[in-house]
C-alpha cells in the first residue's frame, strides 16, 4: 500500500516545514514538494494542509494487563493499544514482570503471549527484575541479546516488588556491562512503609492519606542514592515517573556533575495535584498512584525541568483499574486500593496544549518530549521518534485548532476500558485526526481502520541505532 499526505507541515525535534510525504509500505519513501506530479497514484490520499505532521508518540512507560493489589490493570494489549492509538502514540513499551524467584526469561515470554495478536500498534519491553542472584546475571545479556535493553527496579513496596541496595548494584553493574539501561522507581520503600503504619494506626486511612504518607522528600532521597548507585556502577540511569520539585533537583545535580541521567514525569503531575484526593465519597480514590499527585506548585517547576531539558521525556505511567469493582477494594483503607490511573490515550493533546498553546516551549521540543527522546533513549531511533525516508511511517495528522473536552462521556476522547478519566473536564486544543503505524491507517477522524497488527520491537543497546 502506498499513501500520500500532501502539503501538511511536518515538525519533528529539529524540523518545521511545509512538504509532501510519500509512504510505500512500511516507509517513508520521499519527503517534497508535489510530489504527485512526479509519483504514481497512491493509494490513498491525505490533504494535510493546515494540519501538523508529527512523528507517531512513543509512550515509554505502560502497564497493560498487569496484576496488582489482587486485580488486574483494567487495559489489556487490544483495549490499551487501541486507545493509544486513537490519542496518537503509535508505540508503547510496557513492562515485563519476572515473577520473584523466577527466571526473567520467563517473565518475558508471558508479556509476549499476553501481547501478541492483540496490539494494534508497535509495542517493546522493559523487564521489572525483582530478584537478581548472581548465578542469574546472565539472562540479563540474554534479555538484550532478544531486543529487551531496559530493566526497571523498585525501591518502594517491601515484599512485592522491592529490592536491596546490594541486589541494585549488582544489576546496575551489570547492565552497564552489557550496554543497557536501568529504569528506577526512586521512593525509599521502607520509610514509607513506616510512615504508612503510623498513619493506618492513627485512623487516617481515606485516599488523602496515600499522598500524605508518601513525602516528597522520601522521593528525592530514592533519586539521590540510585543515582549514587548508578554512578559507581557507571550504567545509564533513568528516573521513571519523577513527581516532584526536590526529586528533580536531585537529577539537576547529579547531571551537573557529569552522570548520565534521565528522567521522566507524566501528564499526571504536570496537570493534576495533590487536592484532587480531598474528593468526596471515595473518589479521590481514582488518583490513588505512586507516586503520589503532589503539591500544585510542583508543577511550573516541572515544566520549567521540561523547557531546559532537566526532564527527557514525557510519558504515562498508564495503568488503569476501575473505580467501581477495583479501586474499591480499599475502600476500608488508602493500602489496599490498587494504584494506577488511565492516560495513554491523552498524552499527545494534553502535552500539546500545555507545551505548545500555553507558550510553555516551541514545538520541536514538544515532539522530542512526546516521541523523539524516548526513541534515542531507549534504541529505537531513527527507526522510530522522527519523519524521515527510510523511517517507520508513523505518522500522526494532528489539528492544532480543534477543541475537545476530555471526559469518559466523550467517545472522541475515551476508549480506554476503565470506568472514569483522569482528566474529567479538562479542555484540550490540538486533536489527533488521522494515525499511521508502518503505513497503515490506523485511526482516521475518530474511527478505527486496523484493528491489531501491531509487532514487537527488539530495541538496540544504549548508543547503537535501530534502522
């Protein structure tokens, strides 16, 4: 299949003009000027003139079908996919869970079957090690050797998913030795966990309380020791989901004194705040994540880490569970209601109309935060994250002047399987129109053209290129 979109104005990290982009297959074949005067009829024809081309978002932190807090992520690899793909992210990279104990082989081949013949767009994977004996190093050249160059560990939740500073350097150093990255989930896990008993004991046990008991500067502290950690180690670090005014300071200094560090934050923390859990009748229940929505005036200083590149990227830390039937199961107390809120589908319009209508940054940037700098990160580019021949045709069509109101009684704005949105009420200007993923229309004016087909991504090692 061959298509044409003509005369749209394509933008990428570094890029902003007015062309025709040819697509045979899967490709960008040709970037121009009328090109359907010199080209054979395309199959299909897009008139883009007065719209944006971006290159299709890369959502580099999702939770699809994942079990947690005795439920399952209301998502899975067709619902979520989907409705990534409607908000314009054409690849995700979820995360892999190796069981602990278990071989994190093994956890990979589950996340596969989970995945398989059910996305609708391009997907990866991280692995989340909880365990990391020496005797089991190995498997971690194993895992990059199958296009898994990323691991996530955890500092937070003590007999789930927590592991020790010695198992952290161990899997530091050797990541670093096989050309890899490490994810962190920087929170010390264990004052926390005293914090929380003191709080439950005391009575306090509403929403509230789930931020209450988690402190910024507990945050902060996980940051500076992975980062520590990292540096003696010498692998490449990335915070995940940074949420707060001191944690990011923590990356401003270790940055300045040459570690290589990245960090992310998510929509979440940038458009919602602390005051949202003083909802009544349980509903603060809905934001109930981790880490926690802080304080408001956290978010300016965010996005000031945006603008002047202290934050690499943008992504949504999309891990949904239903407010009747899920988030419930705590309603006798803030521990038990499972954590993760919904947002893959909103991050392209929200980012845009924060970043770009709002003056925040130029437009470039805002394309190097929603896919760009998430691809060179994590060995995707320039396969992926940028408009260019010889790149995936990933694509997204984008109105920069329609108005849309995100709510879960919006079908334009919400094919998410969950029952509420995290953005209830917000009004966004900038609208994906049209998705392309590898050449194929996916979503066009709201409706969906191909459903599934979406592949699995092996990613290249930190520094090397995927083509």
């Amino acid at each position: 299949m061959s298509v044409l979109i003509r005369g749209g104005r394509v933008v990428t990290a570094v890029d902003d003009y007015i062309a025709d982009v040819w697509i045979e297959g899967e490709k960008v074949a040709e970037i121009g000027m009328d090109l359907s005067h010199r080209i054979p009829q395309a199959s299909r024809v897009f008139e883009a003139a007065g719209k944006l081309l971006f290159p299709g978002g890369i959502d580099a932190h999702t939770h699809m079908d994942m079990p947690f807090g005795g439920t399952t992520s209301a998502d899975d690899f067709d619902s979520g996919t989907v409705a990534a793909a409607h908000g314009g992210t054409t690849t995700i990279i979820d995360f892999a869970i190796q069981q602990k104990g278990r071989s994190t082989l093994e956890g990979l081949d589950i996340w596969h079957e989970k995945a398989h013949a059910k996305a609708t767009i391009d997907y990866a994977f991280h692995m989340i090690i909880t365990d990391m004996p020496h005797e089991r190093l190995p498997e971690m050249e194993r895992l990059a050797g199958m296009g898994v160059t990323s691991y996530k560990l955890f500092m937070a939740y003590p007999g789930v998913l927590y592991v020790d500073d010695g198992t952290l350097y161990r899997t530091f150093r050797q990541a670093g030795l096989n050309g890899t990255r490490i994810n962190m989930h920087a929170e010390n896990g264990i004052v926390i966990d005293e914090i929380i008993r003191e709080a439950v004991a005391d009575g306090k046990i509403e929403p509230k309380y789930h931020a209450l008991t988690r402190p910024t500067r507990m945050e902060a502290e996980g940051v500076h020791r992975a980062i520590a950690i990292a540096e003696v180690a010498n692998v490449p670090l990335y915070i995940v989901h940074l949420s707060s005014a001191d944690a990011l300071e923590e990356v401003k200094r270790g940055r300045a004194r040459g570690v290589d560090v990245q960090a992310e934050t998510c929509p979440q923390y940038l458009f919602l705040d602390q005051s949202w859990y003083d909802r009544p009748d349980f509903e603060g229940a809905k934001w109930v994540m981790t880490p926690a929505l802080r304080e408001k005036w956290n978010q300016e200083v965010l996005w000031q880490g945006l603008k002047l590149g202290h934050l690499a990227n943008v992504a949504t830390d999309h891990c949904p569970f239903c407010f009747g039937g899920q988030k419930e199961l705590g309603r006798e107390s803030f521990t038990k209601i499972p954590n993760g809120a919904p947002g893959v589908e909103n991050r392209l319009s929200l980012m845009y109309h924060g970043a770009v209508v709002q003056g925040r940054m130029s437009i470039n940037r805002f394309v190097e935060l929603t896919s760009t700098s998430a691809a060179k990160t994590f060995g995707l580019f320039p396969k992926k994250g940028t408009i260019a021949v010889g790149s995936d045709a990933d694509i997204v069509i984008f109105d920069p002047n329609k108005v849309q109101t995100i709510s879960v009684h919006n079908p334009a704005t919400h094919h998410m399987r969950v029952d509420y949105s995290a953005y209830e009420g917000h009004e966004v200007q900038g609208w994906t129109e049209t998705v392309l993923s590898r050449g194929r229309v996916v979503v066009h004016r709201g409706s969906l053209e191909t459903h599934k087909g979406g592949q699995f991504i092996a990613r290249a090692r930190v520094g090397e290129l995927l083509r």
